[in-house]
C-alpha cells in the first residue's frame, strides 16, 4: 500500500468491505470528523505521513480525506441507505452554499406545502394512481426532512430527523406491548383502538376527552373527530350543537356520520370530486353542442347535466 486508503464510515459503521483490510493495516487513523475513540485509533494528527496509512473519516470532504483522494487514495466507503442520503441532500441544501430558498425557510413558511403535499398524496390515494403515489409520498418525506433540519437550527432546543425516528419508534413500541412485551394479546381493531387510546390518554396525561384533536383539520374532519371522541366518551347526541344554521346542522351530520363509522371528509370529498366532474362533462357536452359553456343558465344546465343509472 503506497497510496493510502480513505474509509469512509457513517457515525460508527464501518464498510464491510474494508474489514480485512483494517485488521492487517497497523497504520489506521482518524479523521477530524471521527470520534477516534469509538474506533481504538489515534486522531490523524498523530499521523507522521498520510501516504501510506487508512483514514478513518466521515464523508470524502473532510480536509485530510480530500487530501489523501487527490494524491490517489482509494476509497472504501458503503453507499448510504436512501433514507439517510435524503436526510443529507436535504442538509446540503439548507446549509452554506446550498439552496438559497432552502435557507431561508421557517416552520411557518413551510406550513403550505405540508398541506398541500398531503391533499395531493390523498389524491393519489383515491385516484389509485401507484406512480403518482410513490412521487406524493416522497414529497411529505420531504416536508418531514425540511422540519426536522430546520428544528435542528433552533438554539434553545434543537432536534434532528434522527430525534424524531427514536421518538417514533417509542412511541410505536409503547403503545404496542403486546407486540413488543408480555401483555394480553389483542385479537379485533376494536379492541386495539380502546387500548391505543387509553395508552394516549395515560402517556400524555390528557385532562379532556378532546385534548389532542387537531384543531386546525377540515372543518368536517373535525366535527366527526369530535363526534367520535364524544361518543366514547358516552356524550349524548342531544347535546350537540342546536339551531336550524347551516354551520350547526353540518355539525351534526359531520359528527353523527363518524360515530356511525363514516368518515365525513372522505364521503364529502367524494361527492364534491364527482359533482366537479359532472361539471366538466356538461360543459365539454355543450361545447360538442357548439354553445359556449359560460352562456348556460338553468335550463341549459340541466340539459347538458349528465345522467347516471340508479
């Protein structure tokens, strides 16, 4: 070996492929972006020449790494799983030198385009679309990526993606001891949803039934959230929201179509997405007609309206 070697390593793995060579090399060193302590070598300070040793280093950028690769090193390094390549693309783009938009985003500017990212995944979930699905799903990783690297930023208390995955991952396993430790089985959905929900209400300490509700949803969604919520609680129908206004009566029906086991935003969504389809028929059907849509009052309307069997 006259050319030295760069190992690349991501926190503490090592490639495997450069295992043997680690062994029967007696001149391995760290770079400064490894800890050498996790790897038993000295730090590549220590080094009396970079020519013919192994470097231990984070990424090929590093200084004495970049060094070594320009006089002809090899490099040894394991490609990164997609998910951890994500995760650096996007801290290459919001950090110095990378995407000036990027750098300049908040939580709050982002805000948009999670929501907007979200409502085209659903879709391509209704629209069975596999490809468009796949693309949407990795636009919400994005915005879960963008999140979390912007969280990693705040001095007062900073998280990363890998913060959030641990957070998950406890969180899945908590509130899944039957899966993960020796609790009592559970056999139905229904039965996994009263234990889910009362290993919530213990984890988070929760005082109101309504505690946790997404505020912010589709104000559909949210009525039949509430009415779900209520209904477990044993809250009476008769007491939801009284009156004869529009808001009070979609109220009601949001809320008693969840606790029947619709889910109102979905149904809603779906007459809504068909209803615009009825439109775009009628208009194409008066324009093959040789009228110019914007011209049609009721009648014409009606007219053109498509018809579908009962």
């Amino acid at each position: 070996m006259t050319t030295g070697v760069v190992v690349v390593v991501r926190g503490t793995t090592l490639p495997g492929a450069a295992l043997k060579l680690l062994r029967e090399s007696t001149e391995v060193y760290a770079a400064t972006d490894v800890d050498p302590a996790a790897f038993g070598v000295p730090a590549v300070t220590e080094a009396p020449s970079l020519k013919d040793v192994v470097l231990l280093a984070g990424s090929r950028d590093e200084p004495a790494a970049s060094l070594l690769i320009a006089t002809g090193a090899v490099v040894i390094e394991t490609p990164a799983p997609p998910l951890v390549r994500a995760a650096e693309v996007m801290d290459r783009l919001r950090s110095p030198g990378g995407c000036p938009w990027d750098a300049v985003q908040t939580h709050e500017s982002l805000r948009q385009y999670l929501v907007e990212e979200t409502y085209e995944l659903l879709d391509a979930i209704e629209d069975g679309d596999r490809e468009a699905l796949r693309e949407e799903l990795g636009d919400v990783l994005l915005q879960v990526l963008f999140h979390a690297r912007v969280a990693a930023e705040d001095p007062a208390d900073p998280f990363g993606i890998d913060d959030v995955a641990t957070a998950l991952v406890e969180k899945l396993v908590g509130r899944h001891p039957n899966v993960f430790a020796d609790a009592d089985e559970v056999h139905t959905v229904e039965h996994q949803n009263v234990k889910w929900e009362e290993l919530k209400q213990r984890e988070k300490q929760r005082k109101s039934i309504v505690d946790g509700v997404a505020l912010g949803q589709p104000a559909a969604a949210l009525a039949g959230k509430l009415g779900q919520r209520s209904g477990r609680a044993g809250i009476p129908l008769d007491l939801f929201p009284e009156g004869s206004g529009a808001a009070a009566q979609l109220f009601r029906i949001a809320a008693t179509a969840r606790r029947a086991g619709v889910d109102p935003e979905d149904e809603l969504r779906a007459v809504a997405k068909q209803f615009a389809r009825d439109v775009r028929s009628a208009e194409q059907a008066a324009r093959d007609a040789g009228l110019e849509p914007t011209t049609l009052e009721a009648d014409g309307w009606r007219k053109f309206w498509p018809t579908r069997s009962v």
